[in-house]
C-alpha cells in the first residue's frame, strides 16, 4: 500500500518537540513559528497540556454523546467566561471544515434559504458546503460546485447589499483575518455594515475564526476587534493544541432540537481535556496579552527591513509581504536556517504562526535569520 501523494513534503522528519523547538532524527533543531498551521497555541508538549491528557486517558477517552459527559459543561463555562461569549452556545466537533460544515447547515435551517455570500480569497475547509464557500476553484470538486455561493470582494458594500436584497440568502461567511488567502481583513466599518445588513435581512452571519480564534489576534476571537456580534462562530485549530478538536458558538436565537447536529468524536473526553488544557494555560500565562505586545515588537522589527513591503494580520497572525514570491526564501529558512514559516495563496506572503507563548528571542531569532537569507 501507498500513501495517497496529495502534500508536497520537506525532507524532514520531527521526532520530538518541546516548546517552540522540533527535534529530526538526525539531531537537527528547528524553530517552529508556524505550528502546523496555527494548530500549536501553547507550544509543544506543554507540561499541563500532557499531564491533562495523561490523567484523562486514566480515566477514560471516549465515550459517545449518548451519555453524560461533566467534561463538556467545564468546557463551556471556561470557554464562555474567557471569550466574552457566555450568552451563546456550544456544539462540539472535530475540525474546522466540520465547524463550518455545521454552522452552514444550521444557517440554512434558520432562514429557510441556500444561498450564501464568501470573499474573495476565502478558505472555509475541504468539504462539501465548506469548500464551496472556499475561493478556490482547484479544489472544488463537480459536487462540491452544486451549493449557491457568490463571492464578493471586501469593501464593496453595494455589491454586498444588491445581494442581500434578492431575498435567498441564508449567510455570509467571512475570516475576520484571513490565513490561507494571506492575512487580508475587511475594515472595521465594512465587517459592521455587513452585521447590520445581516439583521436587516435575516441573514445569518458566520465568523470563521479557526485559525484567528483562541486568542491569536491578541483578542479571543478577531471578529471581536471591530466590536460586532455574529450569530454563528466557528472554531477549531488553537482549541486542543494538536488534538483534533473543533466547534460552533451558537447565538441563543437559534433553537435546538434532538438529532438537529451530531457527532460521533466531538466532544470526547479526550478532546474536551485537551482544549480545557488549552484554556486554563491561555488564562494562567496571559498568552492574549502576550500575542498582542509581541505582534507589535514584530512588526517594528520588521519596519527595519528595507525588503517588507507591509506586515499584515494581528497579534500572532501575521505575515510579511514582500516583492517577489517568496517559496524560495522560506525553503531557504527552513534548511539553511532551520525555521518553519508559512506559505499563503499570495505567492508573495510569508506567515508566521508561532505559538502564543513565543518570545522576543524567538523572533529575534527569526528576524536574523531572514537577514541574513535576504542578502
């Protein structure tokens, strides 16, 4: 048998990681600012992260959602209280493609309608009704392409209301920062004229924040940097630090019924361990803080390097736009230099991703080390 050949690899191979720090089987140490996209919020192998699992596993790691599980009502409340978002509800899954998967569902249960409205240069998942609201047309199956979607460019309000009015859309979805497509937002201004014409409309808004959430923006969730309030948020990368762990916050508007969503792993005990972990590491360290006073020292840093154009994103989500592709450099880093970053569907943005608990030394670091390949 073979593996299906579907990710271009780098001929390396992490054996073991500690902090920001993976480890090859050769010996070889690599600085790991892009935690395998995002996914690594509080650094590898966290002392708490591994003792919660490893006392829950003694306990026990699954069971279906047939049963009572007090994990989940811990989740809850510690979710709620450290997001601000206490007032909605929770509904647990694996991934953020299945976040979004279920957020679009309930969108169209809602309002009765199928139609919804993305951005350019989107990435919602891999999947069905996620990957049709993906700007992506490489990876949208015949399938897929049967769902009613209508990408919009950011800032075009009138070509945004024009929509709405027809009468049959059900949500807008949209990344308050977008990853894949490589750290553009919608301004303030624009992200509050669609909410208001989302209640003018009954249309339901989704704030993908799978990759922003979990206070990788210096704030919890992005969206809540322009001071508006979605009516579905969907979440999953930074949740369980590598553990698959994915969800939905649910405003209390929408009514839930037995057999409405399921799932067969969401919210296992496992998972739910995990992402309590996450939680109670993300508090104790004030790692919100800790994203936005060193995404500001990042980008000062990068103010003082003739060849970034800009840097774009917030907090630990960032990138740096140059004026040439950078596939190159960031091979170079990674071989030469031995530092993971990342790559955008913008040739010409390199992103950066680290784990929250990242220092100045890390980036400074980083920033050495790009000199030095520049030049």
């Amino acid at each position: 048998m073979e593996l299906f050949d579907v990710y271009p690899l780098y001929d390396i191979t992490p054996v073991s990681a500690k902090g920001l720090i993976l480890t090859d089987d050769q010996g070889v140490e690599y600085l790991d600012l892009y935690g395998g996209h995002a996914v690594i919020s509080i650094g590898h192998g966290h002392p708490h992260y591994v003792s919660r699992i490893k006392e829950q596993l003694d306990r026990i790691a699954f069971y279906s959602n047939a049963v009572q599980n007090p994990l989940q009502q811990q989740l809850m409340e510690k979710l709620g209280y450290l997001s601000g978002c206490d007032e909605y509800r929770l509904f647990l899954c694996n991934s953020g493609a299945e976040a979004n998967e279920n957020a679009l569902k309930l969108a169209s249960f809602h309002t009765g309608r199928s139609r919804v409205i993305a951005f350019h240069n989107s990435f919602h998942g891999r999947t069905s009704a996620a990957v049709a609201t993906t700007d992506n047309p490489g990876i949208n199956a015949p399938i897929n392409r049967q769902q009613q979607v209508t990408f919009l460019p950011f800032e075009d309000a009138t070509a945004l209301e024009a929509e709405m009015a027809k009468g049959d859309v059900c949500a807008v979805i949209l990344e308050a920062i977008q990853g894949v497509g490589g750290l553009d937002e919608p301004s303030t201004a624009f992200y509050r004229e669609i909410s208001r014409l989302c209640r003018e409309h009954d249309v339901v808004l989704i704030a993908d924040e799978v990759q922003s959430g979990f206070g990788r923006s210096g704030k919890f969730f992005a969206f809540q940097h322009h001071g508006i309030e979605p009516d579905i948020i969907s979440m999953a990368k930074g949740m369980g630090n590598g553990f698959p762990v994915g969800g939905i916050l649910i405003h209390p508007k929408f009514k839930a019924s037995h057999g409405l969503l399921g799932t067969t792993f969401g919210g296992n005990h496992l998972a739910c361990a995990a992402t309590l972990a996450v939680l109670e590491v993300l508090e104790k360290e004030q790692l919100m803080k800790n994203a936005e006073e060193l995404g500001s020292y990042f980008a000062a840093c990068a103010a003082r390097i003739p060849e970034v154009k800009r840097v774009k994103g917030r907090g630990l989500m960032l990138g740096l736009e140059f004026g040439f592709e950078v596939a190159s450099l960031r091979k170079r880093l990674i071989t030469k230099q031995h530092i993971f970053t990342g790559s955008a569907k913008d040739k010409s943005v390199l992103r950066i991703l680290p784990a929250l608990n990242v220092s100045k030394d890390h980036l400074d670091q980083f920033f050495n080390a790009l000199k030095r390949e520049l030049a």
